[in-house]
C-alpha cells in the first residue's frame, strides 16, 4: 500500500523517489475530477513538475521514469510514467466530453488602443502637482502603454518582450531629444526572446534568417499617439531616466522593469507577466471595450491590422506578414490564414443579427463592405427620414423655447426704460414671435436688441434733469445682467430717487439686485470676470465704489441703520458720493475690524 510507505511524504521532493509517480498521478486525479481544474491547470502542474525534476541531480532524472535493475534505483521523470500519462489523458477525455468553454484571446484592435489612451489620459492629468500617488500611477500608465504599443506593432507575445533589455535597443541621440525631425530616423529592436527563435538557432540557420529577429521602427504620428511605437517607447525610458532613476539605463536595465510595493522601480528586474495581464485587464474594463484580452491580444491585433484593416495601400502581403510575426516557413498557410482571418470568418458567417431591419450582409463581400456602396433601399430611407423628422422637431421645440425667453427678457428691459426714451410702439417684440418653418428666415433667428441711448435721436424730448452722461453711465454689456443701475434711481414716471435714500438702493443692489432695472444678479454674487478682464473693465470703478458702501454698512455696522445714519449721517444727506469719501476717510483713521463703530460712534 503506497500510503503506508515511508517514502510517501516526500515524493515531491527535489529528488523524486518510488513514490513520486503514484503522488504525483493521485495529485492529478483530485485536481481533475474533484476540483474540475481546466486543462491548462492540469498541463501546467505537469510541466511545472516534469521541470522540477529535469533539473535534479544532472540528468539523472530525465526521459522516461524507470526501474534500473543494475543500479537499483528509479531514474527518468515520474512525469513521464505510465501512470502520469493515464490519468492526464483520462482528464483530457473528460473535458472533451463536457465541451469545455474556449477562452480565446481577442485581438486588440487600434480603435481599442486609442480608447486606452483617452482612459489613462483621463486619470492621469498632466496640471496636476506630482505627488507621489501621482507619480505611481502615471508610471504605471506609461509603462504600460509603452509596452501596448511595441507589442502592437512587433507582434509580440507579452511574456516575449518581459526580458527585453536595454541593451536589445539601438537608439540614436536624435531620439532621445524627442525632437525627431526626419521621419527616416529609426531605433532598432532585438527581439531575441521571440519564440522559436532559439530552435532556429539549434536548427542551423541560413544567413538570411540571421535578422529575421531585428526590427526598425520608425516614427509614425499618423497611427495616432497609441500606435506610435517609437513616440510611446522614447517618451517611457526618458521617464525613467529622469524621473526615477536620475541617469541614464545601462545595458543590463530591463526596459520593462518591475515596480515594487513601495512605488520604487526594480531596473534589474523584469515585469511580471501577471502584472502585465492585470494592467490590460485594469484598462479593458476601464475604457468599456467587451471581450477577453490574454496573451496573444496585441499579436492578433497587430497582425490583422497590417493584413486587413490598414488604410488602402498600407497593407502587408501574407510573406512579409509571415516574416514581421515570426512565423516559420513551413508554417501550414491555412494555420496562418486560420489565426489572421479568424475573427472575419466569424464574422462573414454570424447570423446572430438576421432580424436587423437592415441587414449588413457580412457573408457577401470582405468584412461587410457592400454594405457601404450599395443603393439605399426604400425602408432604410424611410427610417433617416423618421430619424430626421423627430431631431427637427426637437429643434424647433427648442429653438420656441429660446426665442419666448428672449422676448420675455426684451420686454423686461423696456419697461424699466423711462417714458422718454421707450418707442412709440410697445409690442416691438412682435415681429420675433412669428411662427418658425423648416426653412427660417435671416429676421426669425434675430435677437431682440434693448434700446441703447446712442439709438435714441438728439430731438427725443428729454426731461432736464437727466444729462447725457447719466444715461451714458448705465451701459451694459454684451452679457446679459450685467449693469449698475446709477443712483439716485431714476424710475418710470420720471421721479428721482432723492440722494438721502442713495444709499439704501446701493445695498439693495448688493444683496438682491434690481431685475427691473436690468441688475438681473446681486453685485454681491458677480463673478470675477463680470467686473475685470476685457469686457468687465468698465465696471471696475463702479464695482469697487458699491461694495465699500454696503460693506462698511453690512459688516462694519452690522446693518444697523440707526448707528450707522448717527455717524455717517451728514454725508448721507448730500449723496454717495459724499458717504463713500467720508467712509474712505474713516477708514484711514481707524482700520480695525468694529473699531469704527466703537470709535466713530463714541465721538
């Protein structure tokens, strides 16, 4: 009974034993048929065994696991004994038989790669102080990225570019400026971890496969910011010169190095191929694009893009393809078809969308073209036409609705106007409510126009006591709302505000505002702009006079109007012009939060 031997307990050991391919076949039953692992879980336990014991004791432990008699001894792998290979095929049969689901890498597109880019652009904001959660994350981000686009565009498998070194790329001074002014400067890569590429090596190879692994890349700003390799690799390493490691990458420096825990780069070690996985899991479902990425993502995606879906005179022959990806001559053309036209096949023969109202006919020309160049049919218009009618009469319900509030606002204005200098005729606003139609005149889209004193002629019979320059002082701006009202107020019937009461209409103003006068928001509540910059200038003066006086009234006196009358009064009397030089002379004399008030009052 294998349980009651001794040797049981450490038949996974370095060294195996009699034991070790009866554990290691029970092991594999209990994955298998109680845990219901996938196959590649069980082909990965097996191969992480067959290499443990491969690299015991020299070769003693290598080929198939056996008895010497001569020595007596086991010697060979327990992985590859009779009992191993029994229990894996029995689990490989019993996957088939269930239909395991198959987990195919999609291909990473170059429209998902521009999505990328906008998502980590989002979270990565350059105006932004680097701090270091900043600083982690926009590493983490361009690194990434730098890999995407050398993947894309080498074809790469992700674990082939992990061992990338720095030494494996050939980069002129020109690059490393940023500054690349010819477009035929190039940095070249040395894919020496391509798979295959050492059974060349073992093979004997012919002198024109010996750069069949070196790779020029050259800058190419019309694949946008995602795809340009050399942009995306240059900007990544003078990152990591400048910001981490304060010199330049030596030779042995990984291109693509580990971060540690505490955000520090790792240069002498590579980036894990989890890391990577979850960095493109990470990105997938941040940018919203469906479908399952894994290792081969960017090589199938690269690939088809040289091959399909690259503007017209861009795209590769299947030699050169097969030469950029790597792909052995005697590579069966119908396997290499098979991986570059996969998703087209599936896609000329899905018929999951045969209800569609108008079909795309994917299965008639490559990747559905004919769709683009075929005659509209009579239910296809008549579905733009709906589509159309319906966004047209959303605009007109839309543009009623502005035109209504402008006239409303137009009306406003000219009631606050005094009877001078009104027109003759109220209803000027009428010509502005005609009906709308699907083809509006140059007058229908008109804005109403308030009445300026420059429109109002030099014979208009004014009242004498409003000069020129009192009318010239309210002006506004282009922004609606934007006006001080003068003091004192002038109002309808052509009565003045008298100039003792200046100044309880200047802190009305400050607080509420005067709609009927135009001040449609409190001088309080204006923003920075409404009373500096180019079209707030005028304002400025005017701006600074009225918060002094409601201020000095709401904060210094607390609104108290009978303190604030007994101390200020005699100005008061005369106009705001006389309280804001006496408030300003006050507060020379006394600057102290409430000290006027104390002061002022006790004299």
């Amino acid at each position: 009974e294998i349980y009651s031997d001794p040797n049981f307990k450490s038949a996974f050991e370095r060294v195996p034993n009699r034991c070790s391919d009866k554990a290691l076949a029970l092991y594999l039953s209990w994955r298998g048929f109680q845990e219901n692992s996938s196959q590649s879980t069980i082909d990965g336990v097996r191969a992480g065994f067959k290499m443990l014991w491969d690299e015991a004791d020299g070769a003693t432990f290598r080929g198939k696991w056996h008895h010497n008699d001569a020595r007596h001894r086991w010697e060979g792998n327990p992985v590859l004994s009779a009992e191993v290979d029994d229990v894996v095929a029995s689990i490989r049969h019993k996957v088939s038989s269930e239909g395991a689901e198959w987990k195919h890498s999609g291909a990473m597109k170059k429209e998902y790669m521009d999505k990328i880019l906008a998502w980590s652009e989002s979270l990565c904001p350059l105006d932004a102080p680097l701090q270091y959660i900043l600083k982690l994350t926009i590493t983490r981000h361009l690194e990434h990225l730098a890999f995407s686009a050398i993947a894309f565009t080498l074809w790469t498998r992700n674990y082939e570019l992990l061992k990338l070194k720095r030494r494996d790329v050939k980069l002129d001074k020109t690059e490393l400026s940023l500054t690349v002014n010819e477009r035929n400067a190039y940095l070249e890569i040395h894919l020496k971890n391509r798979k295959g590429w050492q059974r060349k090596l073992d093979k004997g190879m012919r002198e024109a496969d010996l750069r069949s692994n070196h790779y020029k890349i050259y800058p190419r700003p019309d694949m946008g910011k995602a795809c340009d390799a050399l942009l995306r690799l240059v900007s990544w390493m003078k990152w990591v010169e400048l910001i981490h490691l304060g010199r330049l990458m030596t030779e042995e420096d990984f291109l693509f190095p580990a971060i540690g825990t505490n955000g520090v780069l790792q240069p002498g070690e590579p980036l894990s191929h989890d890391m990577i996985q979850k960095w493109i899991d990470e990105a997938v479902v941040g940018s919203g694009i469906p479908g399952t990425f894994t290792t081969h993502c960017y090589r199938r995606g690269g690939a088809q893009y040289r091959f399909m879906f690259a503007p017209v005179g861009q795209r590769w022959t299947l030699a050169r393809v097969r030469w950029w990806g790597g792909w052995a001559e005697g590579e069966h053309r119908d396997t290499l078809m098979r991986y570059l036209l996969d998703e087209l096949n599936c896609y000329e023969n899905d018929h999951s969308d045969a209800l569609q109202p108008v079909p795309r006919e994917g299965d008639r020309s490559l990747a559905g073209e004919a769709a683009l160049i075929r005659p509209a049919s009579t239910e296809a218009l008549s579905m733009a036409h709906a589509s159309i009618t319906a966004d047209v009469a959303s605009l007109h319900t839309t543009v009623r609705e502005v035109k209504e509030a402008s006239c409303s606002l137009s009306t406003d204005t000219m009631t606050s106007l005094p009877p001078a200098i009104q027109p003759a005729s109220t209803p000027a606003a009428q010509p502005y409510l005609s009906t709308f139609d699907l083809q509006p005149t140059q007058a229908q889209f008109r804005m109403p126009r308030v009445v300026q004193p420059s429109d109002v002629s030099f014979s208009t019979s004014l009242p004498s006591r409003i000069g020129p320059q009192r009318i010239k002082t309210s002006a506004s701006t282009s922004l609606l709302g934007v006006v001080i009202p003068d003091v004192p107020v002038l109002h309808p019937d052509g009565t003045q505000t008298s100039k003792s009461d200046s100044w309880r209409d200047i802190v009305r103003h400050w607080t509420e505002g005067e709609p009927r006068l135009g001040l449609h928001i409190s001088l309080k509540d204006w923003p920075y702009h409404y009373y500096n910059g180019k079209s707030g200038r005028q304002f400025n003066t005017k701006y600074s006079q009225r918060r002094v006086i409601a201020t000095e009234f709401l904060d210094e006196f607390q609104g108290d109007e009978e303190i604030f009358l007994k101390v200020y009064g005699s100005a008061v009397s005369q106009g705001h012009t006389k309280l804001l030089k006496a408030i300003l002379a006050a507060r020379k004399r006394y600057c102290g939060v409430g000290e006027r008030r104390r002061r002022l009052t006790s004299e």
